[in-house]
C-alpha cells in the first residue's frame, strides 16, 4: 500500500515537473550521528529525453538570482525551451 502510494506520489512530482532530491550521508558506525548533515532540495527536475531516466535538479532559476538576471524571463525561455522539445 505504501510503495503504491510513494509510486503515485513520484509520478505525480514528475508530470509537474517537480523533483525532490534528497542526500542522506553514510554512516560510519551506529554509534555516531551522520558526519555531515542531510540535505533535502526541491526543485525543477531534469530528464534524459531519450531514456527518460532522471538527471537531477534544474538550478537554472537560482543561477540566475544569484547571477542579478531576471528570475522571471528566465522562467519563460525554460518554458518556451521545453514546449520546443516536446
């Protein structure tokens, strides 16, 4: 029941077009908590066009706030760029 849920959770997440990445370090003994901290990211996610496979977060949009560009214009062009490819 649950990986039926976590299933249609993920296919869901995919046809948005949202992805959550999640990074869970190893741990070396059970003793010990993690040795650097888990990080959890959502954002636009990219997929292999061919084989479908997942390829990880699109940054674009943060690149281009850090950058100074226009979060927005960026948006639109990601959005005109993927209408072209489908």
């Amino acid at each position: 029941m649950i990986e039926e849920k976590r299933s249609e959770f993920n296919l869901f997440l995919k046809d948005i077009g949202l992805a959550v990445q999640v990074l869970i370090p190893e741990k070396f003994s059970k003793a010990r908590k993690y040795e650097s901290p888990i990080s959890f990211e959502v954002g636009i996610g990219m997929y292999d066009n061919k084989t479908n496979e997942y390829i990880g977060l699109g940054q674009r949009s943060e690149d281009a706030d850090v950058l100074g560009i226009d979060v927005k214009e960026v948006i639109k062009y990601q959005t005109l760029e993927k209408q072209l490819v489908a």
